[in-house]
C-alpha cells in the first residue's frame, strides 16, 4: 500500500486532466486507504497472547489484496493515457491523428472513473466492515522483540517499519537466488507456508520486489483457491511488457491462447538477450 498512495496522487495531476467528480473519489479512495493503513499497523502489533478475531485477519487479507488490484488498475491506466502523447505532424493527417489521441484520452478518461466508482464501492465496504469489527478497538503495544509471527508482514505492506521483516525476506532471496548466481540453469523454488492471513503473499511480494531487477522481465500474481486464469495470464503478459500490452485486458483471448502469446513475448525475449 506504500507504493499505491503516491501513484493515486499523481492521478490528480493536471496532466491526466480527469473530471472534478473523479478526483474527488481518488481523493476519498486516498483517505480511506490511508486510515486503513494505519489500522493495519494496529492490527500487526497486537500482543501474542490477545491475537486479532478471525475476522479481522480475513479483513485485513482482503484489504491487502484489493490494494494490489487497484494498483494494477492505475499502473494500466497510466500507461495507457501515456501512450496517447501529441503528435507532431502537421496538416490534414496531423489533425486527424491528434483528433484520435483526443478521442482515445477522451475513452481511457471515462473508463478511469467508471474504474474508479468500482473501486470506491469495494472500498466502502471494507471500511463498513472494519467498523462493523471494530478494527480500531484492538489494543496494541510497541512492536518489540518478541514478536517474530509472520502476521507482522501480512498485515502492513511498509517493509521499513516492521521489525524482522528484512531478516526472512533475506533469508529467502539468499535461497532463490543461489541456483541462480551458481548459474545452474534450474528453477529455484521456496514455498511459504501457514494459516491464512498470516502474510505469505505480502512476504512473497516483498521478496520479489527485491530481486524482480536482476531478471530481464518478471510478474508477480496471487492465485486463489478458485483462480480466474484468463485474468492471471492476462497480468502476467501486462505486467511483463506494460506498454506493448496496455490494452490486454480487452482482448478476448482464451487459455490457451493467451499462454501462447506468453510463451512468444518469452521467447522473443530470450533470443533478443
């Protein structure tokens, strides 16, 4: 969620020239996300011995994965209103290009807060519910020594802030990364275990992030019990090449189609490397 705040900011820019009623949800959206971050935060130093209710936790995992689906949706439309920048020639064909960009912002602008009242109803929700479960009573004290659960980064996306996150996340990029430096050629694979809620995707992610910059491409997705594929192979191919694939998510492409295409953005890739 550190990494979301900022991008939603720049939404308001005046360069994405979005309508006053939609910077006014991305507003709301900000607040609201900022207040459940700090509820977060209570919620992961809660003492061991008085942990959160069940359902706190599966409020706090839903939280935590929303967050990553909005910020999937505003890196989309950032590219996308990027990619439609003036052009530059002049005349008959100048004006008639410009005028398509013009429709074309004109599209990804109302898409955005069509998007965005979306997203503000999910939000809306959640917020009901942490009322509802009365996040904010939960009592808390100083994150301290002995606290070592894995809760810890589950439930508070800031890795600065928390205690023993940067020792297991080490830990594991010590252990993917020596196949790879040893130059062995085969895949290393860690599994994180646990209960739910517990932050094995926020660990994962955090893991990623650390070392998704040694590697020519990457893409990092949560998968559920009952997957979307269609979705996951669609972000994996945007998240690998955000502006030859911006648009993605409108193609209609099945299974296997789309894990043809993304065996061909691979392959073309690794001959060009």
């Amino acid at each position: 969620m550190s990494t979301l705040l900022p991008k939603l900011a720049d939404l308001l820019k005046e360069e994405y020239n979005l309508q006053k009623s939609v910077k006014g949800e991305i507003m709301f959206l900000e607040a609201e996300l900022e207040s459940m971050r700090t509820a977060l935060l209570k919620v992961s130093v809660a003492p061991i011995d008085q942990p959160p209710d069940i359902q706190v936790i599966l409020w706090a995992r839903d939280v935590r994965e929303l967050s990553y689906d909005i910020e999937d949706h505003v890196d989309t439309f950032m590219v996308r209103v990027d990619s439609h920048i003036p052009n530059k020639l002049r005349g008959v064909k100048g004006l008639i290009d410009r005028s398509g960009n013009l429709m074309k912002k004109t599209s990804i602008r109302r898409k955005i807060g069509i998007a965005v009242k979306d997203i503000k109803s999910h939000i809306t929700e959640v917020s009901q519910r942490r009322d509802r479960y009365k996040v904010h009573n939960i009592t808390s004290k100083p994150v301290g020594t002995t606290i070592h659960s894995l809760r810890l980064s589950a439930l508070y996306n800031d890795m600065t802030k928390l205690v023993g996150i940067e020792e297991k996340s080490d830990h594991l990029v010590k252990r993917l990364m020596k196949g790879h430096q040893a130059s062995r050629g085969q895949l290393e694979i860690v599994s994180i275990v646990g209960f739910g809620g517990l932050g094995k995707t926020t660990l994962a992610k955090i893991v990623y992030d650390k070392i998704k910059d040694q590697f020519d491409c990457g893409a990092f997705v949560s998968i559920s019990l009952n997957p979307n594929m269609e979705k996951i192979f669609k972000s994996m191919i945007h998240q690998i090449d955000m502006s030859e694939y911006s648009k993605i998510n409108d193609a209609t492409l099945d299974e296997v189609a789309l894990i043809e295409k993304l065996r061909e953005i691979l392959e073309k890739r690794y001959v060009q490397s």
